[in-house]
C-alpha cells in the first residue's frame, strides 16, 4: 500500500471536469438565495439525498435543473473559485475545464456572462496557486447538431479564449457522427476537440469519435475495452482517456470500484488518467479518485507514477510546464 503523503504530493492534473458539476448543494443554496430561485428541496441533506443515480440521464436531470441557479458573472466566479480551492488542495498543477454554454444561453445568460466568469476565476487560480488552466466549450449532444452552431456563433468573438470543444450529454442515441459538420467546422477555425465516448455508449461510438470528429483525447472511453482492435488502434495513436472512476461507479458503468478497468487500460499501453468528471455530484474530487482507486485496485507505486505521467503528456499544458513535470 503506498503511503498517503506520498500521493498527495504527486503533482496532478485534471483533463475531464465540467465546471457545472462542481455545484455543491451548499452554494447551490446559497445562490438560489442570492438569485431569488425556489429550490425544489427543503435542505441541503435533502438535496444529497437525491444524488441516487441508476445511470447517465438520472444524473443529467439533477445536474440541468441544479444549474438554474447559475445566473450572474459572479455565480460562475464563485463557482469555479470554489472548485480551484478544492483542486489545489489535492495537489492539481493543471485544470483543464469544460463548460456547457448552452445550459445557459437557452435560459437567457450570455456566453460572456458564463466565460467572463470562469475566466476570471481561472486567472486568479493561476496567479495565486499557479494553477496551468485550459477552457474547452461542450456542446449538448442531445440537442441537434444546428443548436451547435448557434452556440460556436455566440462564441466566435471569443475563440481566443477557449482552448478547444468537446460533446457532452446523454450519450445513448446521440453518435458522435450527428455533429460531423460542426466538429468539422471547428478543425477548420483551428480548435483542438474531445468528445465522450464509450461511457455508455458502445465501442463503435469511440471510432467514430476518432475517425468522424478527429477528436485527439476520448472522454472516458471504458468501455473501448469491448473491442481489442479499437484497443489497439488507441493504444497505436497514443490518444488519451480521461477516465473518471468514481462517476462511472456511481452511474453504474461499474457495479463497484474494485471491477474498474483502469489496470486493464494501463496494461494495454492506453494513455489512461484519472479525473473526477461532476465531483459536487459523485462524491469526490481528483485527490478522492485517486485515493480510492489506489486502495479499491491496489495500484503499485509505478501504476500512479505512470497515471500522474500520462495526465501531464495527455494535457494541453505548454511544452516547457510539461517538462517541468515529466
Ligand atoms: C457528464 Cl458524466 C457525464 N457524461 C456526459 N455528459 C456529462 N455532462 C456532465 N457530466
Ligand atoms: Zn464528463
């Protein structure tokens, strides 16, 4: 068993996180007080209370409505700033973040409302912890594909501010290749992309992500293990997955943390790393992932060194930082 201080200080970084999953249910509160809004929960614990997922769309729901009370500059301030404190405490040199703009320009909320914000609290997180940051915008794949547009439309005055795209959302019934054009589009305006893939969705979803998006990192991607030649095809491309271990338990992907295939995928020379997904709705930030995995799968001292290894070289960090970790 490797020590605990020994964990908290291997220098972390953190490539899948969407900042509106970082809600807790006390600034939740909080917020809606501040913004007038009527929670449907009489408390904070009745709040929790109700984070009993059965899979991806159970959450989806609880996560859109808690994000209502996200309506000012200064809520996604707060929010990110409370998320940065918890990120260096468990030791995070690196944040890349998502965010999903159309959960709020639907309800009214400007983009710059939502980037200012973040933007903002990120800077700071750099000055104050030296937090390394990227943003990258999310686009909802429930919504259809012309919805994208509208949304890389708002964001086209401030394509120097975001770092790249990727595609969230209900994955079943929704395959990468519904957004061809706009990830094609996106390639064209010179933004890197990611895409969720094989959380719940089969195998053939994670090619098309790489063949139809030209997407470089797969967002979870467990379950590519389903097909050996995908496996290999990932292994060959040296593209990376950012695998959240503690979402996919209480999703259901896996029943328990002791069955997560994170050995499996370092074992097959996959680039995997270790993120924390929507942490306020899971039940742990990066540091908790990494401490449950390393007792639930008994990881070795090489197994975290390498998984701390591959979440620097899978990040968009500057080639100078990597250096500085590797
Ligand atoms: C998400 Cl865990 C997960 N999967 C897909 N989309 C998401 N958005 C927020 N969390
Ligand atoms: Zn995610």
């Amino acid at each position: 068993r490797v020590a605990s201080d020994w964990l908290a200080r291997l220098p972390k970084t953190e490539l899948h996180l969407h900042i509106e999953g970082t809600l807790e249910p006390e600034l939740m509160f909080a917020l809606a007080e501040r913004n007038g809004v009527a929670l449907p929960y009489a408390d904070v614990d009745a709040l929790r209370a109700a984070y009993d997922f059965n899979d991806l769309q159970s959450f989806l729901d609880l996560y859109y409505a808690g994000a209502d009370v996200l309506r000012t500059e200064a809520d996604f301030y707060d929010l990110t700033r409370a998320y940065l404190l918890r990120a260096h405490a468990d030791g995070v040199v690196h944040v890349e973040i998502f965010f999903d703009p159309q959960t709020h320009t639907v309800r009214g909320i400007s983009f710059a409302t939502v980037l200012n914000g973040i933007r903002r609290a990120l800077a700071e997180g750099e000055r104050e912890f030296g937090i390394t940051y990227r943003l990258i915008l999310c686009f909802l794949r429930h919504l259809p594909e012309s919805d994208g547009f509208a949304t890389l439309e708002d964001a086209m005055p401030y394509l120097a501010q975001i770092d790249g795209v990727g595609l969230d959302s209900s994955e079943s019934g929704h395959p990468p290749q519904k957004f061809a054009r706009l990830f094609a589009r996106c390639k064209a305006l010179g933004l890197p992309r990611v895409a969720h893939a094989g959380e719940e969705g089969p195998p053939e979803y994670v090619w098309q992500a790489l063949n139809v998006l030209d997407v470089s990192r797969i967002d979870h991607g467990v379950r590519s293990l389903e097909d050996p030649v995908l496996v290999a095809e990932l292994a060959r491309r040296r593209t990376p997955l950012t695998v959240c271990p503690l979402s996919n338990v209480r999703l259901k992907v896996y029943e328990r943390l002791e069955q997560h295939p994170l050995r499996q995928l370092l074992q097959a020379g996959l680039v995997a790393t270790v993120n924390s997904d929507d942490p306020a709705y899971f039940g742990g930030y990066v540091g908790e992932n990494w401490r449950a995995c390393a007792e639930a799968l008994d990881l070795t001292r090489d197994e975290l060194l390498q998984l701390a290894r591959n979440g620097i070289t899978a990040s968009w960090m500057d080639a100078a930082d990597k250096v500085r970790w590797l």
